[in-house]
C-alpha cells in the first residue's frame, strides 16, 4: 500500500463516551481511590475491553454476580441497571454498593414502574439479553412486561385481556427501527401510553445522526467500539443503511484487515466511535491511516454536547 495514496478520513463529531459512560469510569476510579483496591463491579462497568483492561490494572474486579463478591469490598453496579433483586440481595448482605446506572436507564426504571402503578401491562422494545433490557425487566414481576424485539414481535403480539399497554425503550436502538416498531404499536394499539420524552438517549441518537451524514458517500466506515456494545453495533447498520456499502465494527486499529483496505481502494473513509469507546482508541486508528496513506482528516460536527452527570455525593 503506497504512503502516497491520498485518502479522506471523515470523522463524526459527536463520537465517543457520553456523559454516562463518562460517570461510570470516573466512580470506579473515584471509589478506588476512596477505599483501597480491590472494588468489585457487577459484570462490565460499560462494554469496552480496553475501559475494563484499564480499570483492572488500577484494581477494579468485574464478577458476573453479587456471589463473588466478599463481604467486606465495595461494589458497584454497572451503567446499563441492575433488577431490583440485586440491590435487595446486596442490602441482605450488607454490601456496601455504588449504583453507576446511565441517569437515563435510570429514567426508563422509574417511568415503567409508573406505568405498572396505573394498572399497565409494560412492553419493552429491546434486545434480548442485553443487561440493559435484563435489568429493566427486572423492575417489575415476571410476567408484568414483554420484550417486543422487532416490527414482527409487534405485529404478533397479543395484550393480557383487560390490561391497558404502555411501552418502554432500551436507551441504545436504533432510532429508524424504534420509529417502524412504535408505528406498529400505535396502530394496534391507539390507547397505548406512551414515554413522555424519548427514552433512546441523546448520545445514541446524535451518534446516529452524525454517523448518517459521514457514512452517505463514503467507500469505508470504521465503528470503533465493542462487539457487546449495543449503540455501536446499531452505528454500523446505520451508516451502510445511509449509503457507506462496507461498513465494519472494530475494537481498536490492530482489528483492521489493511489488505482489505487495499482491495476497496477507499478515497473516503468514515470514522465514529460507540457511546463506550475511549478517543485514544479512535486516535489509534487514525494514526493508523497516517502511516499508510496521505491522509486528510475532516471532522464533521452535527451537533455539540454539554451534558454531565453527576457523582454520588460519597465519592466526591
């Protein structure tokens, strides 16, 4: 591959850690500091291999249940929500635990247990086994909500007799595929109760907004992110929906196929990162391009974000 070779690398602004993921990294750092390694933290505190392979060498302990964890260490919550019986369990053992959920997973928790109060039969539109949806099915009585999965779930799906419907979201979709299922809903369903805002986040949305308008004439898109990670794997259907023909998801530059690269002969690649994934990443595959191209590099700003959340008042 010639050093020669001009190529643009179109890079979407917003990209990256949002406010909640933001939160979450800095209470593990934060509650390391405060009580000494180790701290546990109940599955990964947000999907990216290189935030958990960080926070581990500083001292973190990612177990999958509250078993692991002694009596005597701190832990926390990961940002996608926990059921309520994991609380309740940590409670019964006098854990002490930090709760790093996204404020906005925490938004949909409290809105479905509002609907169950009113009598409401609760459908979550989601991905199954996501800990996202685990945990927000976890809110409520087994049996008191459904996971509508996609336009055919909701064609299908037949309410509890007597029962009035509301509808949820997981915070990571699609915002073009939530739209199609919701549209089905509300036209089964004209009464059902809907979210008073959107529940899918404001960073996945303009993710997904920036990533339509970077993907549309480009030959390449890179999604730098997790393969776990939900609003990254949504940015790669995104772009090729928008026009991008290849489009692939990437932990960091080591994944990338240059031989591949080759055979498309790109002049315009496109860049993002999920809502997980560290900026060091994205810059490493940005140097990646330098070494083999003569690169441009144009960043493509949709829209600017200033929210953040705040840390519990113990670790501030």
């Amino acid at each position: 591959m010639s050093q020669e070779k001009p190529l643009t690398l179109r890079m979407a602004a917003p990209r990256g850690f949002c406010a909640g993921v933001d939160r979450a990294i800095e209470m593990v750092e934060r509650a390391i500091e405060r009580y000494g390694a180790p701290v546990y933290v109940r599955h990964e505190i947000v999907h990216n291999e290189t935030v958990v392979t960080r926070l581990r060498a500083l001292g973190a302990v990612f177990v999958d249940e509250l078993a692991d964890v002694p009596d005597d260490r701190p832990v926390l919550f990961s940002a996608h929500g926990v059921p309520k019986a994991v609380p309740q369990e940590a409670e019964r053992r006098n854990l002490h635990y930090l709760d790093a959920t996204c404020p906005l997973v925490s938004k949909v928790h409290i809105e479905t247990e509002r609907h169950h109060r009113r009598g409401a039969h609760v459908l979550l539109i989601g991905h199954a086994g996501h800990p996202e949806v685990e945990g927000t099915m976890g809110q409520l009585p087994k049996g008191a909500m459904t996971l509508i999965e996609d336009v055919k779930d909701a064609e299908t799906f037949e309410p509890p007799a007597g029962k009035q419907l509301a509808y949820v979201t997981q915070t990571t979709l699609s915002v073009d595929d939530t739209k199609e299922i919701v549209a089905v809903l509300q036209r089964r369903f004209p009464d059902i109760w809907i979210p008073h805002k959107d529940d899918i986040c404001y960073a996945t949305t303009n993710r997904q907004e920036a990533v339509k308008v970077i993907a549309e004439d480009a030959d390449l898109l890179f999604v730098v992110g997790s393969p776990t990670s939900s609003n990254s794997l949504r940015l790669v259907e995104v772009g090729q929906r928008a026009g991008c023909p290849v489009g692939q998801l990437i932990e960091n530059v080591d994944a990338i196929d240059w031989d591949m690269v080759a055979r498309l002969a790109p002049r315009v690649v496109a860049l993002t990162a999920g809502a997980s994934a560290p900026e060091s990443a994205v810059q490493g595959v940005v140097e990646g391009f330098r070494q083999r191209f003569d690169l441009t590099v144009e960043e493509v700003t949709t829209t600017r974000e200033n929210v953040e959340f705040k840390l519990p008042r113990e670790l501030v």
